[in-house]
C-alpha cells in the first residue's frame, strides 16, 4: 500500500497551494522539500488578477492585511491599463516570502504533512505507485507531482523531453541598501536596459540588461561586483557603495515539457515550463496550472473523477503555456532589443491606445481570458457569489469547507 495519496515535490508558491487544494477536495498530501528553511529571498513579487481572485476564493488574506492593487501594468515595459471588470483587475505587490508563508498555512490547516530538508534522489514509476527516495526515506504514493522550479530534479530524474531554446540574454537584478539613484520604469538606453524601484524600506531593486553582453554558464548567483560594473556601463551611476541583500540573475532560456504527465507523474509550475519572469507572469502561470489540477487530481485519488478528467489537466494547461510563453517571448525580443525594435514599440504603443487592444492585452496578462474547451470561459463576477473555500457545485461532504477534510 502506498505510504501517501500524492506526493509533491517542492514547497514553493505552486507546491504548496496545490496541496491545499489537493487536501480541500480530500487526498492526502505529502511536501517534500529541498530546503531545511523557507527561502527569505524576494524573488517573485507580482501577482495578477486571476490570481488574487483564485486567493480571495480560498480566503487567503484572512487575518492579515491584503496587499494594495495598482492598475498599471505593461507588455515589454509599454504601459497598459488592466482595469477590467471583475473583483482584482490590475498588478499586487506581494513578496514571495508572504505568499509562500501564507500558502503554508492554509496547506498545513488542511492538514498537509509537509517535510524538509528532503531532497529527492530517485524516481521510480511501477506503474502502480510511483516511489520516491530521498536518502533519508523512501515513499511510496499513488501519484507524484512535480512543482520543484524551473531546474526540476524529478524533470531530469525521468529524462523528460523539455523542447524549446537556451539563453541568447540575461539580465541581473539586486535589491541593494544604502544607494540614492532616481526610480525608472524600463529605461532603455544606448547600452541596455535599466529598472530602479525603491521600496518603502529603502532597499531598491536595481535590473539590468546590458546589450551585446555574453551569458555565462552560472553555477550560482552573480556577485554584487559584476551588477555594479554592468550599471555604470549602462546608465553612467556608480552603485558600488551600496549593500546587496540578495543578487540573482535570469536568462531567457524557454522549454516547454511535450507532456504535463508522465504514467504516475505530474508536472506544474515551472518544473513545466521555464521562462523569463518577464512581466510577472512566471509565477502566475504555475500557481494556475496548481489550481486547475488540484480538483482534478483529488477527483482521481478519491475516486469521484469520470474517466479521463486527469488527462484534461494537459489538454487544458499546455496550450495555456505555450501561448504564455510565446507572449513572454515577445516581450523579450522588445525589451532587450536595441534600436531596431523602437519601429515596433511605437506601433504597438499606438494600438494600446485602441480600447479594443488594450482590453485584450490586459485580460491576456491578468489570467482573464483563458478559454477551456467544454467548460467556456470565466465568469467575471463569480467569486463575488461563492462562499470562500467552496465551489458552485457539490464537492464531497466534508471537503467543502476550510476546516481539516478527512483523508480518505
């Protein structure tokens, strides 16, 4: 008998809100993560519409004070208004340490059973169990879904064919102490590209994109070093003085798995598909394909699912990725281009102005406008009739409401 209904691997934002929703439609949940602690690492910070609806529906912010919105957003640093109709149109600011820390929470209240420190060393797939060994225990479980980021160990583990392309640019990124350098929004340069956003605490986020500029092989983060010496190339201001409290760097790499599951295995977020986190829409894209899962695999483990409803998580998620990506592509190409992209960025600067365009860009970047063959398209104010923590329809009877569901 399997030691647990589904594992997950990996106790990011995507891991952990779909053990919440696997442990709201009543399977029980395993986390095993890698890491002994939660990363205090920024990281990703935006969250769309879509997506605070999907968190107000599960009564996120309970007890906590809810993030502020701002209608600005862009497509490739150009500014769009995302105000459309619904409960959450526009961008919110959240830190990814207070999603996860929340995301926790809920997960751990529905009874989760979440491990650290546990790092996965093997995969196999029998056909009836999948089992998982982490060199401190070995667990079998029905099903095992993949949510452990962009460098999946479970991804290589199977030898999973990931098609698209690697790295043709990058661009490093620091949240800095103790620098006074103007704020600029996508401000492209003979040399690059430059963003400075100071926060409320001082420490500003700097990112730069240095034209021409070769991308190294990274075995881990850029030092402070080399962000201050590509500023200064690029926007003339010395910001060697400040302090960094974290530095990263991302490429724009773009693979996309032929196929979101494999026998017993299931892959979400970006151990699915690996992208740029240009415009915030990485971390969006994965905590969707969470949500579109969590019901259906639950359905599957509890024995409520009609055949082949588990395969329709594929059928429904994978071109939703592909046409994410593609968008984040071209964005790139826009922001990272040199002169000869200023031609399109004008065109494109003049259609936003066309309510037409702007209103299909801000439902494309918001989650909004995702159609799901048989099941049509989201209702705009229908989180507004829900009871938090539960669906319009039936679910089993006590896996409804927030509280523990028993596992069956």
């Amino acid at each position: 008998m399997p030691d647990a209904q589904v594992v997950v691997v990996g106790a990011g934002p995507v891991g952990l809100l779909l053990a919440g929703e696997l442990r709201l439609g009543g399977a029980g949940v395993l986390v095993l993560e890698r890491l002994e602690e939660p990363t205090t690492e920024s990281r990703a910070s935006t969250l769309h519409a879509r997506t605070m609806e999907i968190f107000d529906s599960r009564g996120l912010w309970d007890g906590v004070d809810g993030p502020v919105g701002d209608a600005r957003g862009h497509f490739a640093g150009i500014p769009v208004d995302l105000t459309l109709p619904g409960s959450r149109p526009g961008l919110w600011k959240v830190p990814q340490t207070d999603t996860e820390r929340l995301l926790a929470r809920r997960a751990a209240g529905l009874g989760a059973d979440i491990r650290r420190g546990q790092e996965v060393r093997a995969v196999t797939d029998t056909g009836a169990y999948v089992e998982v060994d982490t060199g401190d225990q070995v667990v079998r479980a029905a099903w095992l879904v993949a949510c452990d980021g962009e460098d999946s160990t479970v991804r290589r583990l199977l030898g999973a064919d990931f098609p698209g392309h690697d790295a043709r640019r990058e661009l490093l990124r620091a949240d800095v102490a103790g620098i006074e350098i103007p704020d600029r929004r996508f401000e492209r340069l003979p040399d690059g590209l430059a963003v400075a956003a100071r926060r409320a605490d001082g420490v500003t986020r700097i990112m730069v994109h240095e034209h021409g500029a070769p991308v190294p092989v990274r075995t881990g983060p850029p030092a402070y070093e080399e962000i201050a010496r590509a500023w200064k190339r690029v926007t003339g201001e010395d910001v060697g003085g400040g302090t960094p409290l974290w530095v990263n760097a991302f490429d724009d790499t773009t693979r996309q798995l032929a196929h979101y599951r494999h026998g017993r295995v299931l892959f979400a977020g970006d151990a699915a598909h690996r992208q740029p986190p240009i415009g915030g829409q990485a971390l969006n894209l994965g905590l969707h394909d969470a949500f579109d899962l969590g019901w259906k695999l639950a359905a599957e483990v509890t024995g409520r699912a009609r055949p082949g409803l588990l395969d329709t998580y594929h059928a429904e998620r994978h071109p939703v990725g592909a046409r994410t990506l593609s968008s984040i592509e071209a964005q790139a190409l826009l922001l990272f281009g040199g002169p000869e992209v200023e031609p399109v960025r004008a065109l494109l600067t003049e259609l936003i102005g066309h309510e037409p365009v702007r209103a299909h860009l801000a439902a494309m970047i918001g989650g909004l406008d995702v159609p799901y063959e048989g099941a049509g398209v989201r209702l705009p104010h229908i989180n507004e009739l829900l009871p938090v923590g539960k669906g319009l329809l039936p679910g089993p009877a006590d896996t409804t409401t927030r509280g523990n569901p028993p596992c069956p």
